[in-house]
C-alpha cells in the first residue's frame, strides 16, 4: 500500500495495544467480545450513523454471554457488514462503540470515551459507512446510477475487461456532505481521528489518509470535502515538549475553528453530548496546545474564543437544559462560526484589546472526562460598557452608540436613524450590528 511505504506525513499502522473490549471476526457464525490485557495486535474502528433502538448493544447484563457468543441474526446489518469487510481484508479485531462499550454505565461509557482519541488513532483503519442512513441499512449493497438520466457507455478497462461509464448530462460535483454519516457530530470526530479510512460511500470506495484520498478501482470521484487534522497533532511527546512557532499555532488555531463551525451544525441523538462528542479531537489539540480547555474555548485565546457568533438566520430556540455556561458556544444549537479578524492569530484583534479575563472556570461533570460536559462555569471579565440601541426585529439588527446629554449618568435617547439621503437630525454613531444566538423573547424594542 502506497500510503505505508511512502507518505512521509502517514503514521504506518501497527500492532497497537487493543482497546478494553474488541469484537473477535474470525468466525462468521460466532462473532464474539473479548475483553483484553495488555495484548497488541492489528484491528479496525467503524463509524456508523447509529439510530434507531439498539437492543443489541452490550450492557452490564448482557456482556458475560457476549464474550461467548453474539448471535449475528440480532445485530443491524451495518455492523455486520463491518464484521464481514474485517474478515475480507484479512483481519481478526473490530472495534464497534456499541458492542465495545456497556451503554448502561455511565462509569464505563466515560472511561471509553476518554480513550477514543487513541482508540482511532492507533487503528490499522477506520471503516467509514458513509451511505448507511442508519445501522440497519448496511453498506455493502450494489450501488444505483446516480440518477435515471445518465447515459451508460461501455468502457474498457486497462486489463481488457470492458465495464460501463455513465455520461451525466449534467457535471455533479459529489463532496459527501450529503451522506448520512457526515451528517452526524460523533462521526466528525472519528473520521478526524483516524489516520486512515475506507469510506464506503454512495458513489464510490475510497480510501483516505492524511495524505492522499484514492478511489479504489478507479472511480471518477473528485476528491473534494476532505478535512484532516493538522500534522502537527500526530508528533510525538518528544516533539511536542517544545514551544510551538506562531505559524504552527496559526494552523492549529485555523483548524480548530473550521472544526468548530463543521461540528456545531451536525445532529446529536443526546444533546448532552455536545462537548463529549468533540472531547476527544480537544484531547489532540490540548496535548499540542497545553492551553486550559473551557466548555469548547481556550484559556490562551479566550477573549477571541468569546466572539464567536451565529449568522442571523440560523437561530434556533434556546435549549431548555444546561449543557454549558452561556458564554460556550456549546450552550446554543445550529453552525457556530468563529470570529474571523484577520489578525486574531497574532496577539489578539484590535477588537478586544480593551477587553481583560479577570477568571473563568468550569466545573466537570466527571474527572474521567475532564473536556467533556460541565455543570457550571464562571466568567468574570473587565471591559469598558457604553450605553447603545438596538432593535433585533430590524431586517438589519445594527447598534447605534447613544450619545450623553449633560447630565452625568443620564443618557439620551435616539431621536431616528439617519436617513437614505445621508443627512440626520441625530447624533448617532453606527458601531455594527448585533444577532442574538438564540430565538429570543424581546418584550420591548427602542425604535431606531
């Protein structure tokens, strides 16, 4: 494989140290768990849109008749199909969340979750069911023309073999944003995680690693969409322990926020996860970093971090329960973007230069998880505050600086907004506009 012997920026796979629990293939009709000590060998990662009930999953009840036997006949065809590619590639261990973690105890649950990050990472790879809407629609299925008006034309392939190419009268760029499995918040985080991936998709196979994606016979699909983690998060420990150059923190910081804005516009079947769905890709980024992680923000550019924002038509109604402080994005639903001043990566944009962090913390909800989902946080900032109007039914929601009348502590208000012609009965100055992140209750709104 050209990746193992070639690609300089490729971790070679390896006998890693198997996760707690793996899935032994090797018998297609005794599929069975085994729980592990110590024991290196090769072994995949699946990442599936789940779904639906999954009776089927190992719990604490369950487990001990696991490890003897699963019965093929009560597992979604997803995962066997998964079973089925791992034995086909000629290897023995999967590892699958579901079977491999015992969803009935939050204490195991926390436990795998904080070691994801290297359950990935150290496997031989990932298999991607990309095309599966849920565990029940498998993935090995023959694939459909993309569409009834396509045009078969036979085509030859080098070894003689003739097969077909199908002519669409239109050009369909195919970037995978529309298939299920990148659709889903857990599955963004296992995908960045892996080194390498075979993505069964719905046009084609591919296989990706941090250096090249590849469509496995041959496939006319452009390699568009692919978003990987910076080089700079597979150094070692060795490599890490010096002080990053800002260039390298600029790549970091980029990537984190294009992270970010992805993941937040992603489902989750538990809204609770919010911040552990993403707490292994942090794990990555604060082993690089060493930067105090805060329910999705950073201590080291936390006055940045705060001016994250949402555009004004993506609001969604405020969720009923605490996720995170109000500060975090995490505490809001829908894509949230960065703030994207061109000089934010240096130190600090002229927008919150006049803006200082007096504390911040957050309080975890358990130490196995340390960046993942918190009870509580604390932000005490110190800032200048000036007195503006705002009208955020506006079809342009801007903010207006309030001028002072004479009298100290009093304040004037706004007699109107400028006119198109350019002159103004008004000493109002336009300081910007304001979106709310959330659909918000506004009883009363000062007319502009």
């Amino acid at each position: 494989m050209e990746c193992i012997r070639a690609h300089e920026h490729c971790p070679a796979p390896h006998s890693a140290a198997l996760p707690t629990r793996i899935v032994d293939c090797s018998d297609p009709f005794k599929p069975r768990l085994r729980a592990v000590k110590g024991e290196n060998a090769p072994y995949l990662t699946l990442s599936y849109a789940r779904g639906e009930d999954r009776a089927y999953c190992a719990t604490t009840v369950n487990v001990d008749a696991y490890m003897i036997k699963i019965d093929p006949g009560i597992l979604p065809q997803t995962i066997r199909d998964a079973m089925d590619a791992t034995r086909s590639l000629g290897l023995r261990y999967l590892w699958v969340d579901a079977l491999c973690i015992l969803q009935d105890s939050k204490e195991d649950r926390a436990r795998e979750v904080a070691r994801l990050g290297t359950t990935f990472r150290n496997a031989y790879f990932t298999i991607v069911a990309a095309s599966a809407r849920k565990a029940s629609h498998g993935f090995l299925q023959d694939r459909s023309p993309s569409s009834v008006p396509d045009i078969p034309l036979p085509f030859r392939f080098p070894d003689g073999q003739v097969g077909k190419l199908w002519l669409s009268p239109t050009w369909r760029q195919y970037d995978g944003s529309s298939e299920p499995v990148n659709q889903r918040a857990w599955c963004l985080g296992e995908r960045l995680l892996s080194p390498r991936s075979l993505v069964y998709s719905s046009h084609t196979l591919q296989f990706q690693c941090q250096t090249a994606v590849v469509n496995v016979g041959n496939a006319v699909c452009p390699a568009t969409g692919i978003r990987r983690l910076p080089g700079i998060l597979f150094r070692t420990d060795v490599e890490l322990s010096r002080t990053l150059t800002q260039e390298e923190k600029n790549v970091l910081r980029y990537a984190w926020t294009e992270i970010v804005g992805e993941y937040t516009q992603r489902a989750l079947t538990n809204p609770e996860d919010k911040l552990v769905a993403l707490a292994p890709v942090a794990q990555l980024f604060q082993r690089a970093w060493k930067s105090d992680y805060l329910a999705g923000l950073w201590s080291d550019t936390l006055v940045d971090d705060l001016l994250w924002y949402k555009n004004s038509g993506m609001r969604h109604q405020r969720p009923e329960a605490y996720r995170a402080p109000s500060w975090s994005w995490a505490a809001v639903d829908g894509r949230v973007m960065a703030h994207t001043e061109d000089d934010r990566l240096d130190t600090g944009s002229k927008d919150t230069q006049s803006c200082d962090v007096t504390s911040c913390s957050v309080a975890v909800a358990t130490p196995l998880l340390p960046l993942a989902e918190v009870t509580a946080g604390l932000l005490i900032i110190q800032t200048i505050m000036v007195p503006a109007t705002w009208n955020p039914d506006a079809s342009l929601p801007d903010l207006y600086l309030q001028p002072f009348d004479a009298t100290p502590g009093q304040v004037e208000l706004p007699r109107r907004r400028p006119s198109a012609s350019g002159t103004s009965q008004s000493d109002l100055v336009h300081i910007g506009c304001a979106y709310p992140d959330s659909v918000e209750n506004v009883h009363e709104v000062w007319a502009v």
